[in-house]
C-alpha cells in the first residue's frame, strides 16, 4: 500500500491527515515513470523534492497557495503514470481494475493513470533456453539440476543408462496466457520437457539413442511438450528441442568405446577384403583375355598358315596337272637331290653283300669318335617299286 | 482551519469505506465473498468488484494452473522390480468454495493434502504394471490413470487435476553396480558380433572375388579351346580342300617334302642301294627305262 513507503518522506507543511492522497499519486508516478525505479530511489527523489518545495515556497508563502501548488505537482505526476513506452520485441497487457483490457504492440501509448489500469510487460520476442542435465557456462541461463552427474542419467528402452543432457528453446507467443494461466512458465517448460524426454528415452534402445534417432527423439520430445503446454495454456512456443550429449556413464565407457572400434574394425576388414576382391577380379580378367587372344592368334596362325600350304599345294599341283609325269619326276629327283647332296652317303650292292658281311669304316666317315654313328637304314627298296 | 480538517476527515472516512466496499479482481484470480464467516458469492471474472463494507469481506485465489510438485520414492513394480520414480500434477481451483471449505483456502494446505494423493495414487498403479510397461508407449496411458485416479480424490478439495507427469524413472542406486555390469556385457557382446561380422563380410567378399576369378579363367580357357578347335578344324578344311584335289598326288607331294624335313640334317648318313630307283641312270646310262 501506498503509504507504507513513507519512510523517507519529508512532507511536513500542511500535509498532516492526508498521507494517503499526497503519496499515493507521488509513489505513483515513481512506478508510473519507470518501472526499473526502486525504493531506495524513491526515498531519495522525496527528500529532493522536499528541498525544491522549500526553495519554491519560503516561510512567507500562504499554505493555501502552497497546498494547491503540490496538489498541482502531484496530479501532472500523476497523470504521466498513464505514458507507457513498449520497447521492441515486448507486448504489453494493459489490466484495467486486474481485468484484461488490450494488448500493447512496441511504441508509445497514452493509457489511463495508475490504479485504473496497469501494464505488464512481456518479452516476445525473445529466445529463451533452458539446460536440462548440464550447467551452462554462460550465466543467467536457468539449470535444472544442482548434480548433473547424477541428474541426467536416465533409463533407456533396453534398461540402460545414459547420460542424456538437452537444451530446451522457447519463446512466449501469447503474453496474456504467459502472465496469467500457469504459475511459474518458466520451471513448467523445464518439468514437461524433462518428462517428455524421458519417457521417449525410455521407449528407445540405446543404439538407436547414440546414433540414428536423435532427430526423432528431439521432435517427439518438442511436440509433446508443445502439446502438454498448450493443454495448460501456458501462452508459449517451443522452438525446438536439442540432444546434447548422449553417452554412456563414466562406469561403462571403455566398454561402448570398444563397440565403436568393433565397429570401425569391422569397416576396416570389409574394405581390406573389397580392396582384394577389387584386385582379384580384374587380375583375372586381363589372364583371360590374354588366354583368349592368344588361342584366337594361334588359331588365326593355323588358318592362315594352312591357306598359305594350300595354296602352294594348289600352285604345285595346277603345275602338275598340265604334265603330270614331267613334274612327278622332277619333284622326285629334286627333292631327292636336296636331301642327299647334304648327307653322307655310302652305296652298298645289295648282290655282292650277301655273304660278306660288309665293315663300314664308321670312323672314317667323318663321324666323331666318341658318339656311336647314327645310321639309318632307309628302306633300300623306297622308291624301287 | 476547522472547514479544512473536517474535509480532511470526512475524505479520510470516505477513502476508508471506499477501500472497504471496492476491490480489484486480477486477471490471474477468482473471488471469494465471506460475509460475517459464512461464504458467500463466487466472482470468476477479473474486473473492480464491490462488497458490503465491513460485513463482508473477500478471500482471492488464483486461477492459474499451479504446481503440485511430488516426492520421489520407491514403487516395487508387479515383476518385483525395484524403481525411483519422481512425479509432478498441476493442479486448478475448480471450486473456490470447496477450496475454501476444504482447506481453509490456501495453497500450501492444499499441496499437503494432494501431495499424499498423488504418490499414493502413483504407488498403486505403477505397482500393478510389469517394469517394462515403464519403459514403453504405455507411459502416457499410465499418467492419464493416475491423474484420473488423483481427479476423483482432489474432488473433495475444490479442485481439478490438470495433469499427472512421470518426471524421472530412475533404478536405486544399489541396482547400478549390477545394470553396469549387464550393460558392458552387452556391449561386449554387441562389439564380438561386430568384428565377427567383419570377419565373416570379409571373407565372403574374398571368397566370392576369388570365385568370380576363377569362373573368368576358365571361361576364358573354355573360349581359348574352342578357338583352337575352330583353327584347326579350319586348318583341316583348307588343306582338306586342297589335297582333296588329288590325294594320290598329295601322297607323294607330302612324302617328299617329309624326306627333305626328316634327312636334312647333316649328320645323317644314307647307306643306298644301286637299286635305290634315285640311280636307274646310274648304272643303266643310255639305255633308257628299267
């Protein structure tokens, strides 16, 4: 009440019964003009005002004129308690008698003076955070928990513990409901938020909480709290819901670190193996092909060879057929002549050797020594016939 | 003077009755009017409301939607297993004269008499479920028959339960030894699995490469076979073609080239016969013939 703030008052000349008229409006529009005023401030401003008045009015000043004088002085003061400047991104909920009357947008506004009606200023627009599990460095941010250690550890899908840490971002979009339906928004947010979280953690198996349903935990997480919020009308948005951490305790990390090296020995020996294979394959194709060409070049060299040895049969016996005997013979005594002009030769009358066995002097054919000399014996009638 | 300090008095009475006889609603309140003990008038509607002075007067509470927070404590699920669990209602004031009837209108009262509710409420239906329904879509199902349950009792105060939340579930902290040794067997096992696999992919992989070497070879083998047949049987057929001509012509053609190949060497010595048909003219000069 108004005149509980009179300590510091110094309103001695004439104002003996009025206490509650002469400050009521004083105090006013102490609150009216700036909302960040406090009372030592207050205190501070009367007794200034106090001075003035003594300055203004001296000893020989009737008291009527003076009375009418502060009454004038309080009524302007008064009446400025209706000014109301919304800064950028806050609303204002004008209350006329506790009763809601309009919604203030930033700018300058002229309501009516103080007990009539009042405004409360809402940031709007502002992102708001809040850490679940884990403290924040930076300061003003609000925490949950006083033992994050021990706090964030929550119970998975599969009965598993984890340490599980998110932040909570928020905003208010309707200041009314902000001001007025939920006691205490703010540690709201934080309840349901923590609630929602544990309960997906909950429902979800560790795997899948470390690694490929993040993002599916954060939305379920930010719609049911939007959804519980909403149920309240707590006037507010949640922007959006993000994992911090997710990892084991301190008790078990050595053995969840071991699964991730699994894991990536596990891709190791699979791309060691892909690199063989990748070797491998194409090894065996560059062998066949070089096996199939080679028997298509062998084949090839058949063909055309045999072309070539038709062809000279083909030459040679046209040739033939225009005189068959002349060219049979000459062959014959041709091939005959090659064949012995270059080997050794020794002429036996078959008719004379039949009883003496005959000595060929096999050194002095030419033969070395040390090698018994290879004869052959071509069938002494070839060709007799 | 006297006319001045007389206003002044009567203003003062005036301003006294006024307060008496006028108050402000907020935005955030409900009303109660009392007049001489005896409850009276609800007001719900924010706004400046009057009373008969000093007969009457008001009692406020809030309309928001307030906290209830809870204790955590042990429940024994029906599986016999042991958890914490730690739970919050909001709660409303429905009915202000309940409220006020009940206990006697003040929050804290009433956070006394809700808070036993609740955990009693929270003891007996996570006492009816198996500990893994806890840990399943069946949470939200679980907290709608709790706050129901918590409803029906709160009745009687004055007032609505908004919502009943599970906060925490935690297992006791003598349990943890245990789920930490559980937890890195499993992942023990999860990790054995993993280089196994990778063993087993990586032979595969091998195996299957090494397989698709052979199957290229040999294919390529079976390829090379049929291109040497092919050569072959078109070698026969070209020489065929040509030697067919003749064959007794060939016989001797070939026979011939035969002799050259297999006697040219030089250390092939010839022991002939003067019969040998080379040397018909040999021994018969010019007579000609045989």
């Amino acid at each position: 009440m108004p005149w509980n703030d009179n300590k510091g008052g110094g309103w001695t000349p004439g104002g003996g019964g009025r206490g509650p008229w002469g400050q009521g409006p004083g105090n006013g529009s102490g609150g009216g003009r700036g909302p960040n005023m406090r009372p030592p401030d207050l205190d501070e401003l009367f007794k200034r005002l106090n001075e003035w008045l003594k300055r203004m009015f001296p000893q020989q000043t009737p008291r009527g004129i003076m009375v009418a004088g502060i009454g004038g002085i309080v009524l302007v003061g008064w009446l400025l308690t209706g000014i109301q400047i919304i800064p950028p991104a806050e609303q204002g909920i004008v209350l006329r008698f506790g009763s809601f009357v309009q919604t203030l947008e930033p700018g300058f506004h002229i309501r009516l003076p103080v007990p009539i009606e009042t405004v409360s200023r809402v940031n709007v627009g502002e992102a708001r955070q809040v850490n679940i599990g884990f403290r924040a460095s930076a300061e003003g941010e609000r925490v949950s928990s006083s033992n994050p250690a021990r706090d964030s550890l929550m119970l998975t899908g599969d009965e598993n513990i984890m340490h599980v840490t998110f932040t909570v971002q928020w905003q208010v979009t309707n200041a009314l409901d902000f001001l007025f339906q939920v006691e205490d928004v703010e540690h709201t947010v934080e309840a349901v938020s923590e609630s929602a979280m544990r309960e997906f953690v909950g429902q979800t198996p560790v795997d899948q909480i470390m690694t490929v349903n993040r993002g599916k935990i954060e939305t379920q997480v930010r719609e049911t709290t939007q959804r519980v919020l909403d149920a309240y009308k707590a006037g507010v948005t949640i922007i959006g819901v993000s994992l911090q951490t997710t990892q084991a305790p301190q008790e078990v990390v050595d053995a969840f670190n071991d699964v991730q090296a699994a894991s990536s020995d596990r891709d190791r020996k699979i791309n060691e193996a892909q690199k063989y294979a990748n070797t491998v394959v194409p090894r065996a194709k560059g062998e066949a092909a070089k096996i199939e060409q080679d028997a298509d070049a062998i084949k090839q060299q058949a063909i055309t060879l045999a072309k070539g040895e038709a062809q000279r049969f083909v030459s040679v016996y046209d040739q033939y057929k225009s005189s068959p005997q002349v060219t049979r013979e000459r062959l014959y005594v041709e091939t005959m002549q090659r064949v012995l002009s270059k080997a050794h030769k020794i002429i036996l009358d078959g008719r004379n050797g039949q009883t003496v066995l005959p000595y060929l002097p096999m050194q002095g054919l030419g033969l070395r020594p040390t090698h018994p000399p290879t004869v052959s014996q071509p069938s002494t009638q070839g060709g007799a016939q | 003077m006297n006319r001045l300090t007389l206003a002044g008095v009567v203003a003062a009475v005036a301003l006294f009755v006024a307060f008496n006889t006028f108050f402000v609603v907020d935005q955030a309140q409900q009303a109660l009017v009392v007049e001489l003990g005896n409850p009276g008038r609800i007001i719900r509607e924010p706004g400046l409301a009057m009373k008969v002075p000093f007969f009457q007067n008001v009692i406020f509470f809030s309309k928001r939607v307030l906290v209830l927070p809870g204790e955590s404590g042990l429940i024994i699920t029906q599986d016999r297993k042991n958890i914490i669990v730690d739970a919050f209602a909001r709660y409303r004031i429905s009915d202000p004269l309940q409220f006020y009837k009940s206990v006697r209108g003040t929050e804290d009262m009433a956070r006394a008499r809700l808070t036993p509710v609740l955990n009693a409420s929270l003891r007996r239906v996570l006492g009816e479920q198996q500990f893994r329904a806890l840990l399943s879509g069946e949470r939200s199902v679980l907290m709608r028959a709790i706050r129901d349950e918590v409803s029906a009792g709160a009745k009687t105060l004055g007032v609505e339960i908004v919502d009943v939340r599970i906060q925490r579930s935690d297992l006791p902290e003598s349990n943890l030894p245990a789920v930490f040794q559980r937890m890195r067997a499993e992942r023990q096992r999860v990790a054995e699995g993993s280089r196994a696999e990778g063993d087993q992919k990586a032979q595969e992989i091998r195996s299957t490469a090494d397989k698709e070497a052979t199957v290229i070879k040999a294919t390529a083998q079976q390829k090379a076979d049929i291109f040497r047949g092919e050569g072959e049987a078109e070698r026969n057929r070209i020489l065929g073609d040509a030697y067919g001509r003749d064959p007794e012509f060939f016989s001797f053609y070939r026979s011939l080239q035969a002799y050259e190949e297999a006697m040219s060497g030089e250390t092939t010595t010839m022991v002939l016969s003067p019969d040998n048909p080379f040397f018909k003219y040999f021994q018969k000069g010019q007579t000609g013939g045989r």
